[in-house]
C-alpha cells in the first residue's frame, strides 16, 4: 500500500484561511507488476462526522480501509471545522473530488467511478458536494476544474441533511454559523434535482442524535428528481455506528456492534457494483 498525504490549497493554488484544514489522505494499492497490470480502480472518498467540531476515527482510516479490502483505492478527507463555515467545506470536498480525478491515471482509478461516502456531519459533507458541486463558489474558486467535482454516486450514513427546525441538527448550525440564510443554503434536500448522483442511504430509526427523517428527506427528493436511490431504515442503533462491528469499538460489549446494522457496508458495495463500481481490467 502507498499512503500519502495532499494538501488540497497548495495543490490547487488557493489561499488557506487561518486554521483551515483541506488534506486528503490516499490510500493506494500497490500496482504489482505480477497481477496489477492495466488494473483500474473505482474510488472512494471519505467524509468523517463530528459534528463540524471535530473529525472522528471511527468513521475516518477505518472505514476507508474497508473500502480498500474491497478492491477501492481509497482517500479520507480532513475538512475544516469551526469556526469556518460555508462555502470553505464544499470547496474542500470539491478540491478533493477534482484532485482524485485529475490524478486518476497516477493512482489507476477509473475516473468515472469516484464515490463518497459520509457519516453524519460527514454525511452532510458529503450530501452537500453531490448537491452543491456545481455552485457559484465552487467555479469561483476551481475555474474549468470545477467540471471534476461531482461524484459518480455517494452513501450518506446516518446523514444530517436538512435545516427543518423539527429535525434540524447542530451541525447545520455549525457550518452555517448560525445564519440562518446560510442554514437554508446547507439544508441539502432542497437542492437535489437531475444533477445530483445516485444515492445510497441509511439509517437507525431510534438514532439519539440524527433523526431518521434526515434520511427520509433526501431519499424522497431522489424519489421526486428521479435520481437512483437506495434506502435502508434499521430498526435499532445508536448514533455513531459506523461500521458497527469490533473494528470500531473501543470494547467487546460495546453497543456500537451491532450485527442486524453492520451488513449496511455490504449492501452498499453490492449497490454500488450494480453501478459499475467495480476492478476493471
């Protein structure tokens, strides 16, 4: 495996704000000689939670590395928190996404199979790039590199999505600087339409900290843009499952495994197979 690590301002040429983030790490497997040779990989692009306050292992290295062992070459993003606020995240993940494609050939990808994938405050991360991709901002700042920025599917898990006041989550707050303008910019549901890429969700239905409907709400705006969509609603876990097996617990009797939900990681690269995502020779 190579692993390397990008910082996104200094290779595109934009000036870092104080504090920022904007590193992406690669996970790259080795081209053997033996059995790699003209061996393309789909990709995938990892957005942890945390709320935009801070950024979580368990849905960080881990989960790229599960998407690695199937077959992915695989890159975990390090966007910035608060205070930073919209549109300094979209910009990021889009950095990020144009920066996979544009050195797809570098790091045998297909270029047409680049997937994200985010978890709660991640997951609007990522909920935002697959909506926002194509805004104003993101022009702005990428020029003609602004046209690599749109993944080719994403998985939202246990996403937060939408800035309704009955389900609103704080991260919308977060990332909006309490402005409620912003808030409605970031409320990712209301900007899903034929651009936005297929979809696969999921999540708990007695989730503590992310009300399900989150979930419910991007998936019915797919349903309504007639954009491909999966979704799954277990019926028990807590917030924060991430893979929810031994791999992301800190204890073996820990509530976070969690068997009936852990198969959400197969069903997802089953989905995303049927979409192409796939070792191609």
């Amino acid at each position: 495996m190579q692993i390397e690590r990008i910082d996104l301002y200094d290779y595109f040429g934009i000036k870092r704000n104080d504090g920022a983030k904007g590193y992406l790490t690669a996970y790259i497997h080795n081209q053997s000689k033996e059995f790699c040779v003209g061996r393309v990989r789909p990709a995938m692009l990892v957005f942890p939670g945390g709320g935009y306050v801070m950024l979580s292992d368990r849905e960080n290295e881990c989960i790229a590395m599960a998407y690695f062992a199937k077959g992915y070459n695989t890159f975990a993003l390090e966007y910035s928190l608060v205070p930073h606020t919209y549109p300094t995240q979209l910009i990021e993940s889009c950095m990020a996404m144009a920066y996979i494609r544009e050195n797809a050939e570098k790091f045998y990808i297909d270029k047409d199979h680049v997937a994200a994938i985010g978890f709660s405050a991640g997951g609007h991360a990522c909920g935002m790039l697959a909506v926002g991709w194509n805004r104003k901002e993101v022009f702005d700042a990428l020029k003609e590199k602004a046209s690599l920025c749109r993944p080719d599917a994403i998985v939202l898990s246990y996403a937060v999505v939408t800035s309704d006041i009955n389900v609103r989550q704080a991260s919308i707050d977060n990332v909006s600087g309490n402005d409620e303008k912003l808030a409605k910019l970031n409320s990712t549901e209301k900007y899903v339409d034929a651009n936005t890429p297929p979809a696969f969700i999921w999540a708990t239905a007695n989730d503590n900290v992310v009300n399900y409907m989150n979930s419910v709400l991007f998936a019915k705006a797919c349903g309504d843009n007639n954009v491909p969509f999966e979704l799954h609603i277990f019926e028990d876990g807590l917030h924060g499952l991430s893979l929810a097996t031994y791999e992301t617990v800190s204890a073996k009797d820990s509530p976070m495994i969690n068997d009936p939900v852990s198969v959400w990681f197969d069903l997802s690269v089953t989905w995303l197979k049927v979409k192409g995502f796939e070792i191609k020779f």
